[in-house]
C-alpha cells in the first residue's frame, strides 16, 4: 500500500521509555490513579496544538468526570476538544460540569456542512479550547452518496436511517472530523475496545471485516462508517473505548481501548543520529527488564547505524528499533538482528513484525546469505518462530558471536536462524514500499 507520511511539523522530545516489551507480548491497561506523570507530559506534548474530537453519545458521570479531567490535563498544551453530543440537554450538562474549569466553552448545533458552515467549524473550534455540538439538529439525508464504496455518509447530514441518538452522534463525529481535518478521533461506546481483552491496534485496511462483524454483533456498526470517514479525512487514528476510559485511553501508553487505522501507524525509516539517545532509552530499558544484554555506547550506536526504526506517522516518535549487525560475520555472509525492542505502547501496532520485515529486506540488498538472532526470552523466541525463523543450535552461530559473550547468558542463550534466499524478491512487498 503506498500512502504519503507526512512529516512532522517540529522535532519532539523522544517518547519516556516505562516499559518495553518483545512484539506481540500482551500489555496490561492502566487505570486512571496510576496515570504516571511522565506519561502524562508526553502525550501533553504529543497533542500539543491539535484537535480532538469526540464522540459522547451516552452523557453520563463517570465519562463526563473523565472527559474534564481530560480537558483540564491538556490544557496545558493548548489542545482543543470538539465534543459531539447527542442533544441540547446533554450540551447543558457538558457547559455546567466544565464551568468551574480554566478552560473557555462554545457550543453549536449540527448542520448540513456546506463551505459556509465549514468556515464557521473551523473559526470555533479555534476560538475556545472546547467546543461543544449538538448532534440532534443534523439534518437526516435519505440515499445519502456513498465515497469510495466505503459505506461512509457524506457530509450533508446523518443517514435518514439513523434510529437511535448514538447513530446520530457517530455519523456527525465522522462529518466533523473529517471537516476539521482533525489528528485525533475519540469514539466512545459502552462496549468499550474491540475484544476482551481490548486488542490494542487495529488497521481497517486488513482487519475492516473482522471489526465490522464484531461491531455489529455488539449493536455498533454505525461506529464503523464513522471511523473510516474521519480516517480518510485525515486523522492518524481513531480510539475506541469506554467514555469513562477517555482519560486512560489519551494519556497512557497502554490506553484502555482500540486504535483503530487506515493504512497503518508506524513506518519504517533508517535512524538518524538524533535518534540515538532515544535508543539508548530502550535499550537501557530492555537491559533492566532482562531481555537485552547490557551494551557499551559505542555497542548501542553500531545497533542505531546499521538498523531501522519504526515511527508514528503523525509525529516521527520512534515506536520500536532493530539493529543489523554484519562486519563480524562478513566471511560467513550472514547478519544478526540485533537490539529488536519496541516501545509497549505500540506493541500491538505491529511494529515487530514490520521491522523484521524491513531488516529482511536489508540484509537480501545486501547479499547475505541468512540472518540470525539470540534470545533469552521465551516471547521473542516465539516472535521469531511466527516470523519464519527456526531454532538452531548455538554451534550453527558464527563463532564471532559468542567472543567476551557472559557466560550466565550463554547458558540460556536459544538461537533462531532464517535464510534469505526466500525473500530476495520481496522488493513488492508493503515493507519494501515503507523503505522508500
């Protein structure tokens, strides 16, 4: 799939590294009280001017107390939320719970968004930190034209179809979201994420299907038209969770929904030596939670000069790196991946997988014959299986590897190998378009 990534507008500070983890390995949901503070001030930065908008179709204390709390911890940043609601009484309650907060309030009726309504969209949601509109004076469209064949309702109003208020609050989210051009997308419903656990990520591009069924089992397929809509309007993501898990689901690496996209999260690209210390962050943090061996500096800068990061599109933070290690092994013609580590909040993203690919991809243009990988966790051991590697025994491992190699982890070291040959023509694959 090729997609043009933006760039970011400025560079941001790396993400603060709490946990990191092997692709594929499960997460667990914070809550609310255990929010840590330098998550909290990254996402501050992260959405650092730019828009949110949220779906409430439901207004009810729990996700009124954690859409305040939210606005008022991004206020800080000047982030701006536009809150679709379901009628004027719930605008009502919304303006008296945020009137004792520092932050100012505006509110509109929905509407048929021609250029002109559109302007006015545009001049209030800049005006006030929030902006609050009432979804129930949207007009209803029957035989609404239908875009791409997405089953996305155009902007006119709602579907004459629409039989229940959190319909209604759905389609105009998709209509305003996709108006504003808006980043950040929040749909909140009872059923909270997709799954249970919540899976962590979703890409509609290969999983639409599967969330359609899924949410029409629970009574929310309206949910999925106005995803897509804010999606191929422009925003890097969607949320999917409970209204009372805003606050988690905004400010916390694990969230406590589904992040729902649309041509993917993360990209590949080669590191730059900016990126260094943010590398030097995860690999610290991978040493102390036991899955990295402990690396000089100098070890750590070889990982980021020969390897690949994965990044967010909507900002460039890096969501997990890996290393390609050659000139040891240049004789045998094989390379190690090393340093593969991503950043847990990702981990669902499908970071992992993506930069195996790209490593792959690398070590075919580069002529190697096979690469290899050595693991002492029982997760990536199982990573590298799912990714076609076979467990080896270490004397199939150059004998360069294992020069001033500890000898507590070489007692536990398990070797995976996988040849190249296979994929010397993956120059079509989707990993091969994210290198370019």
């Amino acid at each position: 799939m090729s997609e043009h990534v933006p760039a970011p507008v400025r560079r941001r500070a790396s993400a603060p590294v709490r946990e990191t983890v092997h692709p594929g390995t499960p997460v667990a949901r914070a809550r609310t009280e255990e929010i840590p503070t330098t998550e909290r001030a990254f996402f501050v930065e992260e959405f650092r001017g730019s828009t949110v908008v949220v779906a409430l179709p439901e207004v009810e204390a729990e996700g009124v107390a954690a859409l305040r709390r939210s606005v008022e911890g991004f206020a800080a940043g000047d982030t701006r939320f536009v809150v679709v609601l379901p009628d004027a009484d719930a605008v009502a309650v919304l303006l008296d719970a945020l009137a004792t907060t520092a932050v100012g309030v505006e509110s509109m009726a929905a509407t048929s968004w021609d250029e002109a309504a559109l302007a006015r969209l545009w001049v209030a949601a800049q005006d006030e930190p929030v902006l609050l509109i009432d979804a129930s004076t949207a007009p209803a469209v029957k035989n609404a034209p239908v875009p791409d064949g997405a089953g996305v309702p155009d902007g006119d109003g709602v579907p004459a179809s629409a039989a229940h208020p959190g319909e209604r609050v759905a389609a105009v989210c998709g209509q305003v979201a996709a108006g504003l051009r808006a980043s950040k997308v929040m749909l909140t419903d009872p059923g909270g994420g997709l799954g249970d656990p919540a899976r962590s990520f979703v890409e509609l591009g290969h999983s639409r299907a599967a969330l359609e069924a899924d949410l029409a089992a629970r009574g929310s397929a309206h949910l999925l038209p106005a995803a897509e809509q804010a999606l191929r309007g422009g925003a890097f993501s969607v949320n999917l969770c409970r209204a009372a898990d805003l606050e988690v689901e905004l400010f916390t690496f694990d969230g406590a929904g589904t992040l729902l996209t649309l041509g993917g999260y993360t990209a590949l690209s080669p590191l730059r030596v900016d990126d260094l210390p943010a590398v030097e962050s995860l690999v610290a943090q991978g040493v102390a939670d036991g899955i990295l061996k402990p690396r000089s500096r100098e070890a750590i800068a070889r990982i980021a000069a020969t390897g690949l990061g994965a990044r967010l599109r909507s900002t460039g933070h890096l969501a997990g790196v890996v290393g390609l290690e050659t000139t040891p092994y240049a004789a045998q013609r094989v390379g190690e991946i090393s340093g593969l580590i991503t950043v847990s909040q990702f981990s669902g993203a499908g970071s992992g997988g993506m930069l195996i690919d790209g490593v792959l991809q690398l070590a075919a243009e580069r002529g190697l014959r096979a690469v290899f990988a050595v693991t002492v966790s029982d997760e990536a051991a199982a990573f590298f299986l799912r990714r076609g590697f076979h467990e080896v025994p270490q004397s199939q491992i150059p004998p360069a590897k294992w020069e001033g190699y500890a000898p507590e982890r070489l007692a536990l070291a398990r070797c995976y190998w996988r040849e190249v040959t296979a994929i010397t023509d993956s120059a079509a694959s989707p990993a091969a378009d994210r290198l370019r």
